[in-house]
C-alpha cells in the first residue's frame, strides 16, 4: 500500500495509435500503480502537453488548466502516422519548457540504426514490443532522476541568493570605506595654506614643550646653593681663627 500512494503521483502520457498496444500499455502502467493518459498521435500529446501545433512558436506554449497532474514521463510508439514518435521526441528534447520530461519510445521492429538514433536524439529508453512488466518497471527510475534535479533547483537559487547577497554587503562596506577615505583627503585638501601653517607651528611648539618637560631632571630643578654655603663657612671659619691667634 505504501509503494502504490508513493507511485501514485507518477503521472505517464502513453501515445500510440494502435488501440490495442494503448490498452495493454494502460494495463501495465496502472497495475504499477501510475496514473494514465493515452493518445493516439503525437500531435494530440503536443496538445495534451500545451503546445499550439498549428503554430510552431514556443511563445504559444501554455500548460492546460484542466491536467489533473503533471506530466511526469511520455512513452510514445515509433511508428505513426503524421508526427512519428521520433519527431515527437524532437519537439520535446528541443522545448525548453518540456525537455526535462523523460521519454521513452516502443516499437515493434528491432532497428539498431533506429534505437541508436532515438538514445542520441535524447530518448531515456527503448522497448521493443510487446512491452512487458518487466520494462514498465524500469521507468521509475528516470522518473525519480527528474524529480531529484527538480527538487535541487531551489537549493541552488538559494545558495546562489545568499553568494549575491553577501557579495553586495562587501561592495557597501568596500564602498563606504572608500568615501570615507576620500571625504577626509578633501577636507585636507581644503584648508588653506596659512591653516596648515598654524597647524604644523602648533604642533612643532608642542613637541618643543614635551621634550624640554621629559629632558629635565629633577637635580636641575633645584637651586644651587650647597657649593656656596660652603665656601662662606670656610670664610668666616679661617677669619676666626687668625683673630684669635694674634689676640
């Protein structure tokens, strides 16, 4: 039951128009538990598709609103009248809006030269008929391959998303830095010759004091009276002595 609500979202358009091969086609695929659509021609699965056959323009393309599912996988038969099932496998592999869709295409002639022109052109398999239970079992995996690429598609915008973001957040913080930069050489550049005059006189001035404040010992601060004192009292010491002496 849980592989059959899984498969169940596999949406197949089988072309063929030969009723009986859509019957035994149809048959198969619901008893894997894909939903169905058959059409007996390539021009109707265009149409089935959204594609305006009377006009060759892409620019025609418009997806029917009354498709119960997407399209999830297209096997056509080979021999048709009209559009062969190789050129709808043309128009679809050359549609940017369809090319993604898997196909696969059946025939009851085995033509290697045909085989290997339909795998070039683009065709996920090749089946020769009748088609078997066995062969309808190897479309899942094409199936979920297109799943898998569509689902990382967001991913990837994301990623890419945030690289734009933060590469625009560089260039603001780059281009602020900038005008800052250059805001500051215009003021500079601005002020007027005796301006820069007084400036660089300030600061020569300033650098004066400084050094003249470090240079200065405490010793020199201090006046220099010490040697003084003592030469006087040596004076008046002597002058003493030679009165006594001759008294």
């Amino acid at each position: 039951m849980g592989l059959a609500t899984v498969e169940a979202q596999f949406h197949v358009l089988a072309v063929d128009d030969s009723l009986i091969d859509r019957k035994l086609i149809e048959m198969l695929l619901k008893k894997t538990s894909y939903q169905v659509t058959t059409v007996d021609s390539g021009s109707k699965a265009l149409e089935f598709l959204g594609w305006n056959v009377e006009n060759s323009n892409e620019s025609f393309f418009s997806p029917k609103t009354n498709q119960e599912a997407e399209v999830n996988l297209i096997i056509t038969d080979y021999c048709m009248p009209g559009m062969t099932g190789y050129d709808l496998l043309k128009k679809i592999k050359e549609s940017a809006v369809l090319r993604d869709i898997p196909v696969v295409i059946m025939s009851s002639e085995n033509v290697p030269s045909r085989i290997n022109r339909c795998l070039e052109e683009g065709a996920d398999e090749f089946f020769l008929k009748p088609v078997r239970l066995a062969d309808v079992n190897k479309l899942k995996p094409h199936i979920m391959k297109t799943k898998t690429k569509e689902s990382q598609k967001p991913e990837n915008q994301d990623d890419n998303d945030e690289e734009n973001q933060e590469s625009e957040e560089n260039d603001n913080s780059s281009s602020s830095s900038n005008k800052q930069v250059e805001e500051t050489q215009d003021q500079l550049q601005s002020e007027s010759p005796s301006q820069q005059q007084q400036t660089a006189s300030s600061n020569n001035n300033n650098s004066k004091r400084k050094s003249m404040d470090e240079g200065v010992s405490p010793d020199r601060t201090r006046p220099r009276y010490n040697n003084g004192l003592t030469v006087m009292s040596n004076i008046i010491f002597f002058s003493f002595v030679i009165l006594i002496f001759f008294w």
